[in-house]
C-alpha cells in the first residue's frame, strides 16, 4: 500500500466521521493503519517520505493507542454537542502525525508539524466557554491573573506558543535544505543557528521550560484529546523531531537538551504533587516525563525512544481513567473512580516506574539517580489512586484502556526489582497541595502578564524606531523617495498584518468558535475537501 494513498484515505475517513458523528472512520483507519504497519505493508512512493528503523514502530505505537482512545471515544463522545467537530479533528490530529512522522522532504514534515498545531486549537474548542467540563483552573484571581480559563482562552494561550515553535522550526530548517538538500535523512551537519531553532521548535511543542504552561490549560478539551495529545501525538512530537535531525545536531545540543529536560522534569513533577484537578495533574506530569525524553533524545535515542513508548501506553491509560471517572460524576473533580479505571491506572504505574516487562525495557539502561523522578510519579499518580474512593464496575467502559495498559505486559523482560522504590513515592500521595504549587509556581503569570506587557513594550519600541526609519527614507529626494515610499508602505502593511490583524483574528476566532456552532459550515467545507480529495486520489491512481 502507498502510504501517500493511504494518508489520503485516513484524510477521507475523517471527513467521513465529520458525517456520521459515530467515529467509525476513525477506529477503522486506527485499526487498518496498526494493521499495514505491523505487516511493515506502508511504503512512500516518492521521495517525501521515508519509512525507515524509526518510522516504523512509531507507526504501530501512534496507531496502537490512537485505536484504543477511538474505541473508548465512541462512548465517551456521545454526550458531545459538537461530536462531528471533535472527530473530524480527532482525525486530523492522528494523520498530520503520521504525515509528520514519515516525512523526509522538510516541506512536508512541517506540513504535518503545522497541522498537529491546528488541530489541537480545534480540539481545544470543542466546549463551548459556557460548559464546565471545558473550563480549567481552580477560579479566583491571585497573584495578578485570573485562574480560570475558557476553552476560548485555552486555545488562544495554546496556538500563540506553539506558532513560536512552528516559527522556529521553519526558520531553522529552510537555510539548512537550502544548502544541503530538502530530504531530512540527507542533512549532514546544521549550524549553531539553525540547530538553537530546531532546539526551540522542539522544546516549546514539547512544553518545555519557559514553554510549559499552555499544556495545562489545554485541558479545556475533552478527555480523548487530552489522552491522544499527552501519549503519541503533539507533544511527543517534540523529542521525535530530536531523534529525526539528530545526526544533524552538533554535539552541545544533547547538553542544551538535557538541560532544559531536567529542569522541565523537576519542575512538572513537583508541581503535579499540588494539582487537585486530574487532568491538570496528569499534564503536569506530562511534561515532567517529557522532560526525561526530550533530556536523552540527543544523548540516548535508543533510551528516549522506549521512554517515549513507556510514558504513551501509561498516559493514555491514566487520562482515559480519569475521564471515566470524569464522565460518570459529571465534574472535573471526581471524588470515585470505578475499579476497573482504578485497576489499569494502578497498571499504568507500574509502567511509568519500571515494573512491567515494557516499564523493564525501558529503564533497562537508567541510571539510579531516575529513581527520583519514578518517586514523584508514584506520588502524584498515589494522589489520583489513594484520595478517591472506589466503585464497582466499568469493565465495559474500562476495556479500550485496560487493554492498552495490558500491552505493556508483552515483552519476554523481567523488571529490576531496584525500581520497586520507587513505590515509596506513594507516601506523597496523602500530603496536601500547597497554593504555591496549585498555581503551578507562578508560570500562569508569566504567560497572562508578564508576557503580554513585555510584547507591549518591545512592539511600542519597535514602532518608534520603525517610524524613524520611515522618516529618513521619506526625507531622501527623487526616485528614492518614491522608492522609500513604496518600501514604507509595505512596511505598514507588514505591521498590521503581524502585529494586529493576524493575533486578533486568532483571538476572534477562537472566541466564537466556543460559542456558536459551525455543523452546516464544516459540512460544506466537508464536501468541498472531499471532492478535492477524490480528485487527487484519481490523478494519483491515473
């Protein structure tokens, strides 16, 4: 099978489910993509992508969980105004993934890394503002922000920091095709510049340190987006894209990386120990773990990789649990989880410390120092486990994610009882959550104030010096003033466009998508995609 036919048929398949709003589609070309995969029957036609030692089992990973969190959907999604919105996207998200995985041409790689960005500013705004299982945050106002944001909010805070990355990553890889060649597997050795782009690109889709807080708030989307976002899709594709361009890297890059690694994993793993929302928690606790793989993605590919399959079989499971338990309580702070969630997160656990044969496999080369972030992690899944009561029941609900959680247990590995320790860490689970760490120390603020007055001022700045330049190419004579006019006038348009336009449109945006419905709008927008899409699977074919 082509795979650049069958990205085409997954793009059908979503607009399909956009439809019928029953996600069939979706667990269909989930399942059927598993399938190609671990039958290795997926090659690229042409040079834009590439199927080697790396895409490959990323393929059956992605797809793996993305058919699990389908499965779960269908019922989870049920109760969703805008269920043709959410599966539409869900759609895109999974295939712009893929796209992002395969692509060997920089062009098409960014492709797929763009579309990861707008789908999950789509996903975000599946809520309306008015719903409260679209809202996060404790409420109230404190250290000069308000703590509480609106799905409107969320996406908004979301699409402005991951554009940073996007922004980054095109900047750094174009002077680098331009030299050596378009093809990724082609680029032999990158400048320090374009290297320090593609560092940044990585570390803000990865939520990284300064970058880290939009991730939280992107817990305004249903419980589904949050499990397909946090295990295989979007954020993971920031270290991917490090063991993509890793040949390419120059050596200080695996210490800036590590760096910043570390520092994310400390700080994402202290700060789920304060969090009393799960799904707050949970990615709190995924950028910590992110931080782990994105620190080895350079040093230790072969490590990140396993870590990056450890944390995504575990974090889907975690997050689905938790909106079982979401679901069923109608809040975002459930009190009881069923037995059956209880018993795949407690599995879960397992993995992330090390104690299943894949947990085995993947702490296999760490060294004992790990041991402190597996005690965080017993601590603050502890808190989701040990503070709630129990239910009986939701076995059938619970299928989709024990299943995925029972994957780990497939791999002929005994754990190193060493990591048993870390279990200790389940002491934290009955401390209280200090304020400072509910406000996730401080970052919020640097995101809703600190920022925005600094943008203010360096673009008041910029202005002023802007306007001085205008006036002494205005002041020149002849054809240079009207050529100063010209450049002038440009200019201006250039200024609006980037500095006013395009951030309030996003904003406007962002805003009326959470509170009107689109259905007839996106069912035209449908057919018309669909009929482009039939037509390019026709020339393909001819």
């Amino acid at each position: 099978m082509m795979l650049e036919l069958w990205l085409l048929v997954l793009a059908l398949l979503a607009l399909a489910d956009l439809f019928t709003k029953k996600g069939i589609g979706s667990l269909v070309g989930g399942a059927a993509t598993l399938y190609l995969s671990l039958t290795r029957s997926l090659m690229p036609a042409t040079h834009l992508f590439h199927m080697g030692d790396l895409a490959h089992p990323l393929y059956i990973f992605i797809s793996g969980i993305y058919t699990a969190i389908a499965a779960y959907s269908i019922w989870y999604a049920s109760h969703l105004e805008r269920r043709g919105w959410f599966w539409l996207w869900m759609g895109v998200f999974y295939t712009s993934m893929l796209t992002f995985v395969a692509a060997d041409h920089w062009l098409v790689l960014i492709t797929g890394w763009g579309g990861l960005d707008i789908a999950s500013w789509a996903l975000i705004l599946t809520y309306h503002d008015g719903e409260k299982y679209g809202r996060v945050g404790p409420g109230g106002r404190a250290w000069g922000v308000a703590w509480e944001w609106a799905p409107s909010a969320s996406a908004l805070r979301a699409i402005l920091t991951v554009e940073i990355g996007t922004a980054s990553l095109a900047a750094g890889l174009a002077p680098a095709a331009a030299a050596q060649g378009p093809h990724i597997s082609s680029l032999s050795a990158m400048s320090d510049l374009s290297a320090a782009l593609v560092l940044t690109a990585a570390f803000v889709k990865a939520a990284q340190l300064p970058f880290t807080d939009w991730l939280m708030t992107a817990m305004s989307a249903p419980t589904p987006v949050s499990a397909l976002l946090h295990s295989s899709t979007m954020v993971k594709a920031g270290p991917i894209l490090l063991l993509k361009l890793g040949h390419a890297m120059p050596t200080w890059a695996a210490g800036t990386a590590f760096a910043f690694g570390i520092a994310t994993a400390l700080y994402g793993g202290v700060v789920a120990l304060g969090q009393r929302e799960p799904k707050v928690l949970l990615a709190a606790s995924t950028a910590s773990y992110l931080g782990l793989i994105t620190a080895f993605a350079l040093a230790k590919p072969e490590e990140a990789l396993w870590l990056t399959y450890s944390h995504g079989v575990a974090k889907a499971t975690l997050f689905m649990a938790a909106g079982h338990a979401i679901h069923i309580e109608h809040t975002t702070t459930p009190t009881r989880f069923p037995v059956a969630a209880k018993a795949a997160m407690g599995l879960a656990l397992l993995t992330l410390v090390g104690l299943t044969p894949l947990g085995a496999v993947a702490k296999s080369n760490a060294e004992p120092w790990f041991l402190l972030f597996s005690f965080l992690t017993a601590g603050y899944v502890g808190k989701l486990m040990l503070k709630t009561a129990t239910t009986p029941g939701g076995w059938a609900v619970a299928a989709p994610y024990t299943a995925l959680a029972a994957a780990s247990l497939a791999f002929p590995v005994l754990p190193n009882p060493f990591w048993a320790l870390a279990l200790a860490g389940l002491a934290l689970a009955k401390t209280p959550e200090p304020t400072v760490l509910l406000r996730r120390l401080g970052l919020p603020v640097l995101y809703d104030a600190v920022a925005p007055a600094v943008f203010k001022s360096v673009r008041q700045a910029a202005a002023v010096g802007d306007g001085f330049v205008d006036k002494r190419l205005l002041s020149l004579e002849g054809l240079w003033r009207g050529l100063a006019s010209l450049v002038a006038v440009v200019d201006l348009i250039f200024d609006m466009l980037l500095h006013d336009f395009v951030p309030a449109l996003v904003q406007s945006a962002s805003a009326q998508l959470s509170k009107r419905s689109f259905d007839y709008y996106l069912y035209v927008a449908g057919v018309g995609a669909g009929i482009i899409l039939a037509l390019a699977v026709l020339l393909w074919i001819h």
